[in-house]
C-alpha cells in the first residue's frame, strides 16, 4: 500500500492529465436524446438562483423539478422569484421543497437529471460525494472544500464520477469567458514568450455584510445563526482567500500551465472586521515557482475603499492582463475583440452540450487542486509559515464540526493569528 504522502501526489498529478479527457459515451441515466432535463437546485442563495437562472438560459428544453435549503423561507422566495423570472419551468410542488441541513439527500431521490451544488463550501464534500453516488451530472460551485480533507474527499469522488462517465462542470467562470480563453491561448502558445512572474489584485467590499455582534436574534441557535452570515467563518467559507480569491488562483495556474506552486508564504488579518466570526479581511500571499519564478496575490474586503481586480502575467516579450478586458502589453499591442457573452451561462451551456451529446468532460479534479493551492495560501498566510505542497498534503486538520445538527453548540472562533 503506497505511504498517504505518495498516494496523494499519484492521485492529484492523475487528476492534472484527465481535465480535457472526453468520450463519445454519454452517462447511462441520461439519454443524449433531446429530452426535458430536470434540475436540481441545493442552496437556494444568491448564488443558487444565480446558477438557476443561468442553467435556464443554457439550454430552453430545461426545468427547474426540486429544491433543497437549510431554511423553508429561503426555498420559498428563490421558488418565487425563478418563476416570475422563468414562467412555466419551475415546476417544484411543496413535495419537492425539501428543507434542512440534510435536504439535499432527498433532492438526489425526487427525479432530477441535473444538480446545482451552491450551499456554502463547507457542504461541498459530502454532498459531491452524494450526488456522484447517485449517478447524477453537477454543477459544482467554487471551491470544492474548506480544508485539506475536504479537497482530497473530492478528488476522490471525481476518480467515481470519471468512471461513470458523469459530466462536472465548476464554478470557475473565467474558464467560459471567450476573451479570457483566447489571451490563454494565446500565452500557451508561446507567442509572447515564457510566464516569468504573476501578480493579482482582489480589491473588493465583503460580499456579504458582516453581522454585528449585537444583531444575532434572542433565541437563534448557533448553526442557524452561522448559516445566516456564512462568509464570516472560517469553517463555513474557508475565508475570503479560499472563497473569493481562488479566481486569482486560477488565473495564476491558467498562466503557469496548470503547474502546482512547491510553497506558499503570506500575511494578513482583520482591519475593518468587528463581527464575531474568525476569518481575516485582507492577505498578502506569495507562491514559490522554484528558479526564482514567482506569483503574488494580494486582496482585501474592506468597506469605502478601491476597488480592483486585475491579475498580471509577465511574459518574456510583455504583460498580458486578465481577466476583465484581456490585453497584452509589450512587443505587441493585443486587445481581444471576439464574440462575448455570460461567463456564467456559456458555462452551462458547456455543461448542457456534453449532456445532451454525449461527450464525457469533467473539471471536477481541476477544482480541488484550484482549491487545494487556494488553502496553501491561506494557511501559509494564517500560520506566519512558509508552508510547502507536501506539508499541506499531510495536513488532517478538518474544520467542519462532526455530527452537526441544527441544535448543535458551536465552540467560540479564535481568529487566526500567525506564530502560534
């Protein structure tokens, strides 16, 4: 039996050769023919919606046939506003509403063709685990895990899901944005000389509005409440690195042709945050390429400030910038002007396309070493260690809190702080 170090590194480097494998074979539970696919919606957010109405838009032949959410209120408004926005595809009686932290399972039993994974990522694991049982095509949001553990449970389920031939797609959406596609491929091809070096900015406001420490309702549990501002919370989010900025991750791993960094050092913390949950509202974090290569990525969710996203790749002839409005700069002037269109509905649309012709794609691998390398970075940042690849994979630390229940008592967060 190979030692775990050993294991982990034969199964992540498999993962890296299968992201573009395909095969004329479609799943066996859904026929290619064209037929009405039913979708099923587990997390009923902004984001749920958001990936609802985008499989709606994807594919016209399409209907949305089950809910899933911790909170009934929650399920009931996202019914609402999908089936003023889609008339006549939401077809999701009250026996298709399925509330709580376990409703997904019974999701996976009501008939659907399609799941649409967007709860917060700390679910992801379990229910990846489940719907690939189940033999059912995802869309998985991003990132895959919270914690080490987390990320590998969902290599392996995408090692279940290649076997049966089920189509994965992620949440990753620069992939699907035809400028960003085309100033990648334009870098792979060497016209712009080799990457040298890669910096991001990730300068937003926090996604969600923190919560005051005297707002939580008399009465209100523990995991309700935490459920409710979700992005606070290390074990629920993985942090604004893990949950925001693995788009720069990706970006620096699109330009280093997908090669994973040997260590991470950084820094960080709470400059603005006073809510009582544990995550840091600003990183500075450095990957370490070897032979002096280098990638940087700084960013921050701070209120009444700039606001920026930008990664630069330099290249050995220039810098090309992505990912709003790609352009290269340097020996030649280059600015993509192609067809657009929604990152966010071509994604499903790829999805929806493999489905319906057959054709096997996966990028559920490619997700977990994205977000593999995301808590590389944060754990560097939150230790004051430079941590390398190899001490990350023997990391066991698990965040999610086992057994957990709606009356489960939380312990209180401890913010993170580097040096101890």
């Amino acid at each position: 039996m190979l030692p775990r170090r050993d294991f982990l590194k034969t199964l992540i480097g498999a993962a890296g050769g299968a992201l573009a494998a395909s095969s004329r074979r479609a799943a066996a539970e859904v026929s290619p023919a064209r037929r009405t696919l039913r979708i099923g919606v587990a997390g009923c957010g902004g984001r749920g919606l958001g990936a609802a109405a985008n499989a709606l838009n994807a594919d016209a032949d399409t209907v949305v046939h089950a809910l899933a959410d911790a909170f009934p209120e929650q399920m009931e408004r996202g019914r609402r506003l999908l089936d003023a926005q889609f008339p006549g595809r939401v077809l999701v009686p009250d026996s298709r509403c399925f509330a709580g932290l376990d409703g997904y399972r019974d999701l996976l039993e009501s008939g659907v063709d399609v799941v649409l994974l967007a709860t917060p990522p700390c679910f992801r694991p379990a229910m990846v685990a489940a719907a690939v049982k189940a033999h059912k095509h995802l869309y998985v949001e991003k990132p895959v895990a919270v914690d080490v553990p987390g990320a590998l449970s969902v290599l392996h389920a995408a090692r279940t899901a290649r076997e049966r031939r089920l189509a994965i797609l992620d949440g990753f959406c620069w992939r699907y944005d035809p400028a960003n596609v085309e100033a990648h491929r334009l870098l792979d091809s060497g016209r712009w000389g080799a990457a040298l070096s890669f910096d991001a900015k990730y300068f937003t406001s926090p996604p969600k509005s923190p919560l005051s420490l005297d707002s939580r309702p008399a009465g209100e549990g523990d995991v309700s409440w935490a459920l409710r501002n979700w992005t606070a919370w290390n074990w629920l989010s993985g942090g604004p690195f893990v949950e925001q900025v693995c788009h720069c991750v990706d970006g620096m791993l699109w330009s280093f042709g997908e090669r994973m960094p040997a260590a991470a050092v950084g820094s960080g913390g709470r400059a603005q945050r006073t809510d009582d949950g544990d995550v840091w509202d600003h990183y500075d974090v450095y990957f370490d390429y070897g032979d002096g290569v280098e990638a940087h990525i700084s960013c921050r969710q701070w209120k009444g400030c700039h606001g920026e996203i930008e990664d630069r790749t330099l290249c050995g002839k220039g810098t090309l910038i992505t990912p709003g409005k790609p352009r290269f700069l340097g020996s030649e002037r280059w600015r993509y002007r192609g067809p657009g269109g929604s990152m966010y509905d071509l994604t499903h649309a790829e999805l929806f396309r493999c489905i319906r012709s057959g054709e096997w794609k996966q990028t559920l691998e490619s997700a977990a070493r994205k977000t593999l390398v995301a808590l590389l970075g944060r754990n560097a940042a939150q230790t004051g260690r430079r941590l390398t690849w190899e001490e990350l994979l023997d990391d066991t630390d698990a965040l999610m809190p086992e057994n957990l229940k709606w009356n489960s008592a939380l312990p209180a967060m401890r913010v993170p702080v580097p040096g101890r």
